[in-house]
C-alpha cells in the first residue's frame, strides 16, 4: 500500500486546469507536513497558500519547471497547477532548516496522492520575485514551492539507459519518464 502511494508520487508539471482544489484540501495536507518529523522539533516552518487562480498567475512566472526538458517553458494555461503550498522557514525561530521541508513536502505531495492529486516539488524559485508578489516578510525564507492539481499526465518510472543517463525525458506522446537506479546499485553492503 505505501510502496504504491509512493511509487504513484511523481513529479507532474502538467495538470487540468479545470479540476479546482480548495483551501480544505490544501490545510488537511498541511497539517501532515505539520504533523511531521522537524529536526530538534523545533518546527520552524510556515506555509503560505493559494487556490486564487489571479494569485495563483502571480506566483506561475516565479518558477522553473523542468531544468532537463530543454525546449519546453513549462505548463501551458490549461495545464497550470489550480493550487500552490509555499513552503517557509521562519528565521525567527531557526537559521538551519535542515531537512524539514523536504521531510514536510513529501507527507503533504503523498496525502495529495492519496486522494487522486499530484504535484511537484519546485526550488527553483525566482525568490525575490516570489517575495514580492506574496508580500512575504523578511522573517520568512521561501524554501520550495509545491504546485499541485489533478495530473494530466502520465508518469512512469524506468531503468538507468546503458549511458548512465539519469534525465528525464517525454517520448513522442507526451509520457514523462524518469529512470531510477536499482536497488542492486544503492545498497553498498547487499548479501548475496
């Protein structure tokens, strides 16, 4: 059951536009980022949420979206993500963030998934840009940004090609497909 939720949390960059999520949904998968290991608990980071299409137009530009698709800009409109969790280290209670937000992002995409969602995982982030459309203080460090909706995409996992290459890739009918290395490979000491 967990080894399918997670092997069905991939990183989508397009989604359907039409197929809205509401602020609810977005707290209830906030809450298990919340709710998630923080390193000393020292739970230092903030969230700052959008489901307003207008707001939502603001924080599109601010992005990357696929460093490894060279000739592709991102999402077109109608594929846009209908919901963002901006996720924030507050300074004023640590400098080091350490892994939180990674440790907060994958309970909240894998709740997202859960309930037929996806989303994407986004630090490349024009952070001055992004600070500025949100109004965000300085008390706050913006360190990703996950942009979700209902996938419009077909992402499937495959193996490492013989040249070793680790980038994604779409073939001619859209499918995204991400290689992964096997287990053989990531584990030093396996017994025979």
């Amino acid at each position: 059951m967990l080894k399918e939720l997670v092997t069905r949390n991939r990183s989508f960059r397009r989604f359907d536009q039409s197929s809205r999520i509401s602020e609810a949904q977005l707290l209830s998968w906030v809450e298990l980022g919340r709710l998630s290991a923080s390193g000393a608990n020292l739970q230092p980071l903030k969230y700052f949420i959008s489901t307003d299409e207008s707001q939502n137009a603001l924080i599109f530009p601010t992005l990357a979206w696929a460093g490894y698709l060279k000739d592709w800009d991102g999402p077109s409109e109608g594929e846009r993500p209908t919901a963002y969790i901006v996720i924030l280290g507050d300074l004023e209670i640590s400098k080091n963030f350490g892994v939180d937000h990674g440790i907060a992002s994958q309970s909240i995409l894998l709740g997202a998934a859960e309930e037929g969602y996806g989303g994407c995982m986004i630090a490349s982030i024009k952070r001055d840009a992004l600070r500025e459309v949100l109004e965000l203080d300085n008390q706050y460090e913006i360190l990703l940004v996950l942009a979700l909706g209902k996938p419009m995409e077909s992402v499937k996992l495959a193996p490492i090609p013989p040249d070793g290459s680790i980038k994604y890739w779409r073939d001619e009918k859209g499918v995204h497909y991400v290689p992964k290395r096997t287990l053989n490979e990531i584990v030093l000491n396996r017994t025979k």
